[in-house]
C-alpha cells in the first residue's frame, strides 16, 4: 500500500480513484481476516470474502461509528506488534484507544512528508515552540508503551516541522493529571518577541482564543519575529458553543502577535481516522489522496451530492492495525467541489458544520453495539 502514500502530491483525486478502491478492498479483506471481533460484524452483514470481492464502490463499505470504538477495543495485529497507541480526548467520558503497527507508521510518514512539504510547513530554521495542548509523555522504552491522547501525540509530531530549540506546553502534567497554566505561556510569548527567533504555536483553538482574547484586554501586545507561524489543531470540543469565527480568531493572532493570516494553519482529523488534513491558503480541508469523504443523509445514511449537508464518513487505506477504513463520525459536515475554493488544490474540500451528538443517542455499550447494527443495516445496501 505504500505508494499511494508516498506520493510526492498529497492532492489529485481522480487520478488514485482506482488505486484507492483496490487498496480499501485489500485492508478489508486484511481486517476480516485478522480482527475476529471485525469478520462477526461482516458475517453478521452478509460481507463475507466473497461479497467483498464483489465491491464495485467504496459506499458500499460498511461504516463503524466512532462510538463503537469507544466502547470496543478492535485491533488486527498482536499487542507485541504496535509501535505505539494513542488515545481520543473522551470529552463525553469514554475514550478511543488505537494502535499502530510499523507498516502503519510508515505510510502516515509519507503522508505528513508530503502534505509538509506542500503547505510550507517544513522549515531548517530553528524555531521556538508553544504547545498549547498537553504536555507530550508518551516516550518507548523498550517493549513498555504508554497510552497517550492523539492530540499530545500529533501536536509533538508538529515541533519536527522545524528544528526545536526549546517546547513550552500550556497543560503540564502533575500529580497524576494536567493542569492548565496560560501565564507561563504568556510570559514566554512576551520574552520571544524581544528576541529574533522565530515561535511555532499549535494547539486547541479554544486556548488560543482565550489566551489572545486575555492579553488584547490586558494591552498586551507581542509582535514576534518573522516567519513565526500560528496552527490550530484538536478542534472545539466540549466548547463548540464558544466557537469564534475564523475572521475573529486570524484577527485575535495579528493583532496581539502580529503574524499574519497567510501564516495560519489549522488541522483535522481524528485517532479514528488518523489522516493528516492541512487547511489551504483560503482555509478550506481538501481531501489528500489518502482518504475519500462521503457524505450521508442523516435518516437514510445514504451518499448525497457535494453541497449537501450530511454526516461526515471518512475512508482511508492507511491503518493495517485496525479496521478504521470506514468511520462514520458524530460530525455534521458538507463536501464542497473543489472549484468552490478558488486556491488551486483540485481536490474537494470539507466543511465541518458541527456535531449531531450520536453519543448521546446511545452511552453504553450495548446501546453502542445496536446502534452500529441499526446504522449498517440501514446505510448498506
């Protein structure tokens, strides 16, 4: 599978439309035969080897909500065979848990190399960092592995863009727990602004907010050097109420920082669906190569045209670890052609309009398994 991955453009749907299709049927028939609790669920769909062979789309795939998964712990390779884990936020309480085996973590290497590349985030210049997520603890030593949330993991990830001379996070572990503490983040912002090397900050956007909402209110202001960069990853959450809107916020970041918008960036994704989105230069996520978008009506779950809103059911190929080919999140969203955009990426691109709430429709496990039962019935045809 590695070539779809280590493509030199992450973008350009159609001309991977057959590849992909071949290798979502490949990891499919690799997930039904190596996750037992997967090849149940298939059988009890009528999707044996047989009929998966006869896939002529990927719509017909059946899809897994998210919240399956967090009550479920579905894995395709031995223990011993997953480099490491990460885990979901759990804002609702209960909380994802994926792992990833070598081959995984290679094509997600390709993949990041590549969208890097083409949204300017790779850098030789040594730069200092400001994490405004959890504090990053989920080192391997030797055959131990921690659990980590997959925002701590990805928001590490992002301080390799560019050589790191130093991380500050805003949520520091302590005594068993995180905990929240702005004012060092703060008065790093305002000792970096005297100096001339650049600051990459990335974290939740609802931090951000707060910290640069706080600081314009005090009169403070720290233009920090050029070439810094602002990126905003890991989403609302619980505060989705609260969201400001991308004027306010890119607005919020110039004013106090002083660093512009068209060096702004902002993330998606999911540790469900673990395929790295990066926003354009007129903020939109275009889909890589690596995934399909397919947007479903939220009575029927059946597929509507681009311009329609839906629920959100993301593909990829990526993951051999565990069958995350096709999830269907608890977002609402609308996939837009590419030609909506206007920044040259031939690509559609998704809007995320918020979050239907299916964990609250069913909290409990056995609510949750009836729920994927209820969704696959009805949805695949």
């Amino acid at each position: 599978m590695s070539n779809l991955f280590w493509r030199r453009q992450p973008y350009g749907l159609e001309k991977t439309e057959k590849d992909f299709r071949r290798k979502m049927i490949k990891n499919m028939r690799l997930q039904y035969k190596n996750c037992e609790a997967y090849r149940e669920l298939m059988d009890h769909l009528g999707f044996g080897l047989e009929r998966i062979k006869k896939i002529k789309s990927i719509e017909e795939i059946p899809f897994l909500p998210t919240v399956y998964f967090k009550h479920h712990k579905l894995d395709s390779v031995p223990e011993k065979k997953m480099l490491t884990k990460a885990t979901s936020s759990g804002t609702s309480g209960n909380k994802s848990v994926i792992g990833y085996d070598v081959p995984s973590m290679w094509r997600a290497l390709g993949m990041v190399l590549a969208v890097g590349r083409k949204h300017e985030l790779w850098s030789l210049k040594p730069c200092h960092y400001i994490i405004l997520g959890y504090e990053h603890r989920g080192f391997l030593w030797g055959s131990r592995k921690i659990e980590e949330k997959a925002v701590a993991k990805t928001a590490y990830g992002y301080t390799f863009f560019a050589p790191a001379l130093s991380r500050t996070y805003a949520l520091k572990y302590k005594d068993g727990d995180f905990e929240l503490n702005l004012e060092v983040v703060k008065k790093k912002l305002i000792k970096y602004s005297k100096g001339r090397i650049p600051v990459r900050i990335i974290g939740f956007p609802f931090h951000a907010f707060w910290l640069l909402s706080q600081m314009k209110e005090e009169g403070i202001s720290c233009p920090l050097p050029e070439g810094s960069m602002m990126a905003f990853g890991g989403g609302w959450k619980e505060y989705y109420t609260q969201k400001a809107d991308k004027e306010t916020m890119y607005g919020l970041v110039k004013d106090v920082l002083n660093i512009p918008e068209h060096r702004c960036r902002e993330f998606f994704g999911a540790v469900e669906h673990p395929i790295l989105y990066c926003d354009c230069t007129k903020h939109h996520f275009h889909v890589p190569v690596y995934s399909r978008v397919v947007i479903r009506d939220v009575d029927t779950y059946e597929p509507v045209e681009n311009g329609t809103p839906g629920l959100v059911n993301l593909m990829t190929p990526m993951i051999s670890s565990a069958p995350l080919l096709s999830i269907m999140t608890d977002d609402l969203g609308i996939l837009h052609d590419a030609s909506e955009c206007g920044c040259g990426i031939d690509s559609p691109y998704l809007e995320i309009l918020g979050r239907v709430g299916m964990t609250d429709i069913t909290t409990c496990a056995a609510g949750a398994e009836k729920l994927v039962q209820k969704i696959m019935m009805e949805g695949v045809k």
